[in-house]
C-alpha cells in the first residue's frame, strides 16, 4: 500500500514533473562513426546512401536518439546513412539542435509534420499514446520526402538495432510496395469491430486477397516510395480513416489502415528484424520475452518503454539491452532525486 507522502516532497515531485514534461533532457553527444575499410565511399556498390526515417518528438526523444545510435554502431558503413526526422513544427528548433549536437558527423534532415493533416482523422484509440497525430506521419512520408529519395527504411522510436542495417536495406521488395515481418498467426478478427466483419463491403477488402492477409507491426517498413506513390497509398489510407472516424471499424491507431491496404500484399522479412512487445502488452505493460530464432532488432512496442521503466528502478530483463544505446546524461542532482523518491 503506497504511504501518503510528506507534503513538501509531494511539491518536488511536482515540480520534476514540470520541468520534465517541459524541457528536452541533456544527451551526452556520440562518438563520431567512420567507415569500415571494405567500405568505399567512392565508387564501388556500397556508395549507394541508405534512407531511414523516424519521428523525433519530446516524448520519444531518449528511444530515437538510442535508436540512431544502436543503427550507427552496428554499420559497417555509418557515414553511407542518411537519416530523416519527422518533426512537428512547435519543437523543431529545439528537437534540430537536441539532434544535431548528438550526433555532429551525422547526415541528417529534419522534415516538419503537419498535425493538422491528421487531426480531423484520428479517431480515439484503446491507448492514448497511439493517438497523437506524429504515429500517423509514417502515412504521409511520400509526400514529406524529397523526390530523390527512393526507398526508405522507416523505424519506430522505441527499438535498437544490433546487426547492421544494410542487411536490412538490400532486401529484394519483388513486385511490393512494403516489406514487414509477417505473423500469420495473430487473430485478425479482434483488430477489427463486429460491425466491420458484419459488413461485406468493408470484410471483402480481405477476402479478395490473393495471399492470407496476415498481421505485420508499422515499426519496422522497408518501402519503395516510388510505387508508394504511384499507387496513391497515403491516399488509400486516408480514405480508410476517414471511414472510420464515421463508423469506427477498428480499435487501435494506426496499424489497422495499413492491414487493409497491404495485408496480404507484404513482402515477407526475416522476423529477427522486428523481436517486438518488448514494451509488454498494451493494458498492464508486463514484462516480455524474445521470440525464439536470431535478433537483429529489438522492439519496445506495447505499453512500457525501457527508459521509463529504467527511472522509476522497476526495469523489465530485457531492459538491459537498450540501455547500452542510451545517450541520456543524467547530472548528480537528478539521481540524488532519483534516490530521494526510491526512498519514499
Ligand atoms: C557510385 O558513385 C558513382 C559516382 O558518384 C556513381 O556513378 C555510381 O553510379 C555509384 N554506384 C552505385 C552502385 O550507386
Ligand atoms: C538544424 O541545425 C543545424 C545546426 O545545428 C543547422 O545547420 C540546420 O540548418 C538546421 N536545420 C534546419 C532544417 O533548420
Ligand atoms: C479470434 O478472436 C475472436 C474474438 O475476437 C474469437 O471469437 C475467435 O474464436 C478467435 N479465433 C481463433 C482461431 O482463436
């Protein structure tokens, strides 16, 4: 049973909650990264750039700055990495500088997001977290591209990767716009409302599928953006959030519109690039374990995040293996707080 606390520590609380909910913590910056020697930047095959996109928010800043770091170490070929932020405008100066100054050998370009373009098709979810417009702009990254980027690799901010990341990029897409770890299976009948399945019109979007539709997790994408494009994929999504923000058709963010326009239509990656519900499940956050088979990334998706559970000294095991890749600089002060609330 938690004992009521002492007023004035109950005021410092507050105020750390404040100042947290507010400012962008220090990061210590990275080592800078050189190219292995097999590594020619010149000529030869491996000049060709790889393209990562990610988000960067206040709110997941420690998880992508460990993320761009655990892809970097793992690189034979860092300096060939391009990586692209999706920002919402109100930090983007702040979040420029945050990155910047991270990692000043790094190739980076920040992109800013319009929260508006999704604000009229975001429908509440199970999870609040999975609402903010920033976890729709993998939607938009076509658009917010420059055209000379043709394929891209997009990462959510709550992973590492430990194997290096031109494995990933170099798959072979085939005919398909998307490529994904698939699990075949997940039930895919409670992603889905029963007026979804009780209305044929919207139910044979799966059953006209040439291949099982089967359930692939947003986080980890390699997608040509060309035929992204030409096929008019962000518009197919928008059109099925616009449904269900009338006649709500599905339960959780983001991932449902991207099953109905690719399901079955995914290119097939090795699960060991996407270990993911390491965050636990979405209501209580427990613990998980690694799926059997190699890793070559490790994914927090669900409820916990290592940073947080790491602070608050409750970490799950497998916390251990993000917290290498964080660059979060705690000063003294704020770990004799951390002990002062431990204590109470
Ligand atoms: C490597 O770079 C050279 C010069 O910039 C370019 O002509 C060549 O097409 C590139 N090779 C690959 C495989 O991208
Ligand atoms: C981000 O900050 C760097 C300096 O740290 C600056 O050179 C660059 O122009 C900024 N980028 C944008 C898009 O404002
Ligand atoms: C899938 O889930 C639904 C409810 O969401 C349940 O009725 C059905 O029996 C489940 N199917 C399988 C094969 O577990």
């Amino acid at each position: 049973m938690p004992l009521p606390l002492p007023l004035p520590l109950l005021f410092t609380l507050l105020i750390i909650n404040l100042i947290s909910a507010t400012s962008i913590p220090p990061f210590r910056e990275a080592p800078a990264f050189r190219n292995g020697e097999n590594c020619d930047i010149i000529g030869g095959a491996a000049n060709t750039t790889i393209h990562i996109a990610m988000t960067l928010d206040i709110t997941y800043l420690r998880g992508s700055i460990a993320a761009v770091f655990s892809v970097l170490r793992h690189s034979t070929c860092p300096q060939n990495i391009a990586f692209h932020f999706l920002t919402s405008s109100r930090h983007f100066n702040t979040l420029n500088l945050t990155i910047t100054s991270t990692f000043p050998s790094l190739s980076i370009s920040l992109h800013p997001f319009d929260p508006l373009l999704v604000r009229n098709k975001i429908s509440t979810s199970v999870r609040r977290a999975l609402d903010q417009p920033l976890n729709y702009a993998r939607i938009y990254l076509a658009d917010l591209l420059p055209p000379s980027v043709s394929r891209i690799i997009y990462f959510d901010s709550d992973l590492v990767v430990v194997d290096d990341v031109a494995n990933l990029w170099s798959i072979n897409l085939g005919d398909h716009v998307l490529g994904a770890p698939e699990y075949c299976h997940a039930n895919f009948t409670s992603y889905f409302t029963p007026k979804f399945w009780a209305t044929p019109e919207l139910s044979k979007s799966f059953s006209k599928k040439e291949r099982t539709p089967c359930y692939f997790n947003t986080g980890v994408m390699v997608i040509d953006v060309n035929k992204w494009r030409e096929s008019g994929c962000t518009r197919k999504l928008e059109s099925w959030m616009r449904l269900q923000k009338r006649h709500r058709i599905y339960e959780l963010g983001s991932l449902p519109p991207f099953l109905l326009v690719f399901g079955g239509e995914v290119e097939r990656i090795e699960h060991r690039w996407n270990q993911h519900g390491l965050g636990g499940d979405n209501i209580r956050g427990l613990c998980r374990d690694l799926h059997p088979g190699p890793v070559s990334l490790l994914h927090w998706s669900g409820k916990g995040k290592p940073w947080l559970r790491i602070d608050s000294n409750r970490p799950c095991p497998l916390d251990s293996l993000w917290a290498p890749y964080d660059l979060h600089y705690s000063p003294p002060s704020s770990s004799a707080a951390a002990v002062l609330l431990s204590d109470g």
